[in-house]
C-alpha cells in the first residue's frame, strides 16, 4: 500500500505528513494576515486613524523615493522644526507636497513661517507655508516601490480590469466547486470519514481528556492500544487539532490508495459541490481582492486633506509684498519710493508701468530690510508713470503691492485748472479744459469746492469736487461797493483776492472797485469794508475805511478778514463787529529785520495768510520779504539776503527774494512763498529756504511729473488745501500758462 499526504499513528489513524501540516498552517497564516493587512488600511484610511499617501515625484531623493508609500500623524504647528519634512497643498498647483523644513520664522502676528525644500531641489520652494489652525502632518515612516503599485491600481481603469478579472475568478471558482463531480479519492475519501464513529473535534476531545486525566473520554471509542504516556496523547491531539484547521482552512487531501477500497454509496458518488474549507478560501480571497482593490482609492491619491485628529486647513504664505507704496520726488530726475516693511529679511523691487496694469520693469533694487529706495528714471517724467514695489527673499518674489502713479507722488505737479490758453470758457465742463484769464488768489470751502479769482475775466470762478468749473460771482457792469441782493446781481472788476471762512461765506476782493464783498451761503451778497474816505491805516468803521487795491485775504476761526491793502501798504483787519484796525504797515522801517507792527514800512503787500496760532503772514512784494506779525512784533522770515538761485538750500533769511506774491502757511508750519521774480516756489521749515517748484525757466511745462522739473511764467497766488496739498496760480496771460496748478504734498 501506498500514501500520498497520511501515515498511519499508533492508534490506526491515517497522519498528515509534517511537511504537508507545516504547509497548511503557513499558507493559512499568510492568507490571514494578508486579510488583516488589507482590512487594517483599508478603514484605518477611510476612517482617518491612519493616514498614508503615495510620492509622485523625486523631489526627496534619496530621503524618500518617487514612488514610495508614507505614513503621516499629526504634529502641532509650534513644534516643527528645522529638519522635519511635512505634508502641505502646494500653493501654485494645490498638489500633495513633501518636503523638508529648511527654515522657521514668525510673521508679524508671531505664527510660524516655514520655508521649504525638496532635498534632491537645486534651491527652496518659491512659497513660504503658515497653517491657518493648531497642527499639519509630519513624515514619520516611507516605504519605497509600494506606492507605484498603488498609484496604478488607483486608476480607474485598472481598477475596473482587476474588479472584473477578480470577480470572474471568484464566481468560477465557486461555481466549479459546486456543480462539479467528485473524483474517486474524494468519493472513497467521503466513505471513510463516514465510516469514522465521530467528527475531528470529537476525537480531538478525546485525546484532550487523556492529556488531562490519562483515560478515556466518555464519549471517545476505546483507542486500538491504551496511551502509554502523556507525550503519545499530546501528540496524538496536536495531529488530530491540525487536521481540523486543515479541513476549515483549506480542503483536504485525497484519501490514501488502499487496497481493499471502501466503495461509497450511490448518493456520494453523484454528489458534488464545495466543503468548507473551500467555501472559506473563496470568501477570503474575495476579501482581500476587495480590499486591495479600496485601498488605492484613498492612498494614492495625489492631494492631502488631513487626518481627524488634525483637520487644520493648510494655508500658503507667499512672500508678503511690500505695502503702502508712496513716493516723493527729491530732484527733477529721481524720486524715494517708500513702503512697509513687514519682513526685515526681504530686500524690495520698485517696479514700473508705463501704463496702468502694463508690464512692469524693474527700476531700482533696495537692500534687505530696506524700506526705501531712489529711483532714478533714465529722463524726468512728465508724463504719469506707475511704480509698484514686490518683496524679493532669493529666489521668491511677491505679488506687486498696489499701483502707485507718479504724478501722485509728493511733489508732483498737475494741472487743477485752465487749459494754458488765454479766455473765459469752460463752465459747465472739466476746469482742466476751462479758459482762464490771469488767475489769481483761490479758496477752498469746506465741502470741498474751490473758488479761483479769475481777474482778468472779472469773475469768481468755482471748481466742485468733481472736477467741474462753473462761475460763483461777477457779471455785467462793475456794481458799488454799497451793493446788497443776490449774488447773481453781482458785477465785479478785476478780482484779485478770495477766501472761505469756516461757515462756507465766501469773501471777495473787489480789486477794481475797491471794497471787500461777502457772499453768504445762502447766496447773499453783503459789504465787508471800504467804500469809505479814511485812508490811513489805523482805527475806524468798515464803511469808513479808503482802500486802494486790496488784493490777498484770509479769515480765521473766529471770523476776523485779513485784509493785504496793497495801494495803501498795510495789512488791516476787519472783526466781527465791523471795526477796522492796523496788523502791520504805516511806519518808516524798511528792512525785512525785527520791529514792531505800527513800526514797519511795507511796500504793495500782494497777499496775507493767518496760521491756527493767529500769527500773521505777509507778502512784503515791494520790499522783497516774508514777514510773520505776532501780537506787535514783526520779524522776518525770508528775504534780505544775498543768495538769489531758487535752487540753493540756504537759510530763509540768506535769500534773495524777488517781488514774492504770495505766502500760505500749513498745519505743521511750513511756509511757502511764490518767488513771483525768480519763478519758482520757495518751502521753509525751519527756517531754511529749498526749492519746491519749478526750474526759472519762462515757461510752462512739467505737468504730471516732478514739481522740482516743471516750468511756470508768473507763479503768483498760493494755497495751501485742507489735504496739506498746494494750489499754485500762473497769472500770466501767455499761451500755454493762465492756469492753477496742484502740487502733492498731502
């Protein structure tokens, strides 16, 4: 006789080989650890409690391989360090990225700021990383090759190849199991354990009850010989146990040749079908072709959302840009461009449009932490240009912070209103394209409007805050000073001087006619002063009082007309009463030095201005200087020195002034003069003279780039807006001037 897989025990059974054991038992642990594999990843993915994912690329190389699997947990934000590599969004494409930590900074709120690398990369990631919430994920293990497998089973048709191959195999195998005919071994096989008097597991017991109490269970058959020892039983138990897993686990061998057969009944020989440890190795099968088959859904795939256990959305931090770009021209040709710093570390780029939104180049280049820069443009800008800046941290750049248009720079100059030629037209239209006729003294209100004396047109000019010029005041014949009514009676006669008090009445300097008006605001017109025969300059009654071609005026917060009465030299005021008294002029000295108010000489004083102190400026044109009245002294502010180049920085009173029209005075004190002769406009602060405006040149140019490369032919009225901006007038009546223009320095 002949055994192919049993030998016979002591006891008459048939043993199983322990090389066929051995095999069943190792075939059945891979199988079930291969199930518990596949079922741990598969809902510990789904689920959130573990979390892999697949590397596309070799960005890591050699730390982690393109193609590898790795596990990731979450870690708290303020515990990455340098060195760790993480899980991020990228910020350009959204893709899964991993790669190391190389720096760690703080932004200005103090959360951490990470800069990144790839370590097979020539240089970082152009992005810097911050997390909007507590924790992102951190590398913990890699395992190389794995994820190439599962990125292609990840795709959707592979995914549908292997589902259809994987259920045709099932479903045939099961199908061949049951309806298919038995063998002979099987058939003889199923006649012996027929025969057998009990099931596997009852002899299994047995063989257990004689371990432990060394006779006979009372349900087991008496063995062919008694146990001689307890080592015969555990044996016998130990083979008697792995049968019975063989035959759940995987199905049995054929029964052994024998030479005298048992022949099976007629029903086992057409029986068929699929015993259970069949059934079993087809149910398992299915569920590990199942698994691996779900798996790769949620591995492979190439974005990261976060685990449960860290659901912070991951947010990307660019290099910031450089903000709140400004810019103010220092010279003709070159202007500082000034931003916030938000990033000591970062250096800066002013960029250059010659057009809103075009393509920029790069103008200038500051250094790290830097937070300013000059630019200097290969030839002066008259036209407008626009700078931006951008954060430069090698090899990052910013986004380009907001545009900046240089004729918004401080110190530009623009054009508020006429169009350079000589006329009266315009009303109802853009005052840039108005027609002005030697523009004098202008006002603004406080809504916003501003009142321009046109004198040569003999009217009061008005610009809204959107830009459009109508006229306020002045038509017909030249009315008397004793005019009361509507303003729109009104006749004027060379107007030279306007302003607005707080409440929004406009006053007039009726040069012609010699008297002050007031327009109140309801449109009314009244007398302020003259008209009278007192021609002095000291105390009397409004109507009393002679003037001789009054030209610039102020009013203070109190409601007190600061009058320059030019053909009489004196700067006379009017209250609020109607009283009229002296400032300054009316004495012998004639030097822009120190004395008192009754004490001064003044010569044709053009123009007046009162800063928030009620200190007193005035235009001394005949004299050639600024003088400031406080109380009763007079001193001087510039003027009566030797130093005639506008361009030069001297001291204020080093200067040579020619014929200066105009003086205004700011919030923070700085005083600005129209050196009418040297055709330029002067700033003093503290109390030294440098160039504003204009080069000297007679003529007018320069509109929409720097102050300091634009030309005008009479700079005569200034005024100093609310905004901290200065409105200039060019009273000459040349072609291409009769204008006001604006510069920036608000």
């Amino acid at each position: 006789m002949t055994t192919t897989g049993r030998a016979e025990g002591a006891s008459g059974r048939t043993r199983r080989s322990p090389i066929a054991t051995a095999m069943r038992w190792a075939v059945g642990l891979a199988l079930a650890v291969a199930v518990l594999g596949v079922l741990v990843l598969s809902v510990g993915t789904f689920t959130g409690w573990l979390s892999i994912q697949t590397v596309p690329t070799g960005s890591m190389e050699p730390t982690i391989h393109k193609g590898s699997v790795i596990v990731v947990d979450p870690i708290a934000v303020d515990d990455v360090e340098v060195g760790d590599i993480i899980v991020f969004a990228a910020p350009e494409t959204g893709r899964m990225t991993v790669h190391r930590v190389a720096t760690v900074e703080a932004d200005i709120d103090g959360r951490p700021v990470f800069t990144t690398k790839g370590d097979a990369n020539n240089g970082p990631d152009p992005w810097r990383l911050t997390v909007d919430g507590d924790h992102l994920h951190q590398v913990r293990y890699s395992v190389p090759v794995v994820g190439s497998l599962l990125l292609k089973l990840s795709d959707p048709t592979t995914r549908l190849v292997l589902t259809v191959i994987g259920a045709a195999l099932v479903l045939g195998f099961g199908l061949h199991h049951v309806w298919r005919k038995p063998t002979p071994d099987e058939e003889r096989e199923a006649a012996l354990a027929e025969a057998q008097p009990k099931e596997a597991s009852e002899t299994w017991h047995a063989a257990l009850d004689r371990v432990l109490h060394l006779g006979p269970h009372h349900d087991s058959p008496a063995p062919a010989a008694e146990a001689t020892s307890i080592d015969d039983a555990v044996d016998d138990a130990a083979d008697l146990r792995g049968d019975a897993l063989g035959e759940l686990l995987l199905p049995a061998d054929p029964a052994p040749s024998s030479d005298a057969p048992v022949e099976p009944s007629g029903d086992d020989r057409t029986r068929g079908g699929m015993r259970p440890g069949a059934t079993t190795a087809v149910v398992l099968v299915a569920l590990v072709l199942a698994g691996a088959l779900a798996l790769p859904i949620r591995s492979a795939g190439a974005s990261f959302a976060g685990t449960t256990q860290a659901s912070a959305p991951y947010a990307s931090l660019t290099v910031p840009p450089k903000t709140a770009v400004t810019c103010s021209w220092d010279t003709a040709t070159s202007t500082t461009v000034s931003w916030a710093n938000p990033n000591g570390s970062d250096s800066a780029q002013v960029l250059v449009a010659t057009t809103s939104g075009g393509t920029t180049t790069v103008g200038a280049t500051a250094a790290a932490g830097a937070t300013s820069v000059v630019y200097s443009p290969a030839t002066p800008l008259t036209t407008p240009k626009f700078l931006s800046t951008r954060a430069v941290d090698t090899p990052w750049t910013s986004a380009a912070s907001p545009e900046m248009p240089t004729d918004q720079c401080r110190q530009a100059i623009n054009l508020f209103a006429g169009a350079g030629q000589n006329g009266y037209a315009g009303d109802g239209g853009a005052a840039t394209a108005a027609r002005l006729r030697a523009p004098l003294d202008t006002a603004e209100a406080p809504d916003g409007r501003v009142f321009i004396a046109d004198s040569g047109n003999d009217v009061i000019r008005v610009v809204d805050t959107a830009g459009d010029i109508s006229t306020f005041a002045g038509t017909g014949a030249s009315t008397a000073c004793s005019y009361t009514g509507p303003v729109s009676g009104l006749a004027l006669n060379a107007p030279r001087g306007v302003a607005v008090d707080p409440s929004g009445n406009v006053y007039i300097s009726d040069t012609g006619a010699n008297c002050i008006r007031k327009v109140d605001t309801a449109g009314n017109v009244t007398r302020v002063a003259g008209g009278g025969a007192t021609t002095t300059c000291g105390t009397t009654t409004a109507t009393a009082v002679s003037l001789s071609s009054p030209s610039g005026l102020d009013v203070d917060s109190t409601g007190n007309v600061y009058i320059a009465d030019t053909g009489r030299s004196c700067i006379r005021m009017v209250s609020s009463t109607g009283t009229v008294t002296r400032v300054a002029g009316g004495g012998a000295t004639t030097t822009c030095g120190t004395t008192t108010a009754s004490a001064v000489s003044l010569s044709g004083p053009l123009d007046v201005d009162v800063d928030s102190s009620g200190d007193v400026y005035v235009a001394d044109t005949g004299r050639n200087c600024i003088r400031k009245v406080s109380g009763t002294t007079v001193t001087a502010v510039a003027g009566g020195g030797g130093t005639t180049n506008c361009a030069s920085t001297v001291a204020a009173t080093s200067a040579s002034l020619s014929a200066p029209q105009s003086v205004a005075v700011d919030a923070n004190g700085t005083v600005y003069v129209a050196d009418t002769g040297r055709r330029c406009v002067r700033e003093i602060s503290a109390g030294t003279s440098t160039k504003l405006a204009f080069t000297g040149t007679n003529s007018s140019s320069g509109d929409g780039g720097p102050a300091l490369g634009a030309t005008a032919r009479t700079p005569s009225f200034l005024t100093v807006l609310a905004d901290g901006d200065l409105l200039i007038s060019d009273r000459a009546t040349n072609n291409g001037s009769n204008d006001v223009r604006r510069v920036e320095l608000g």
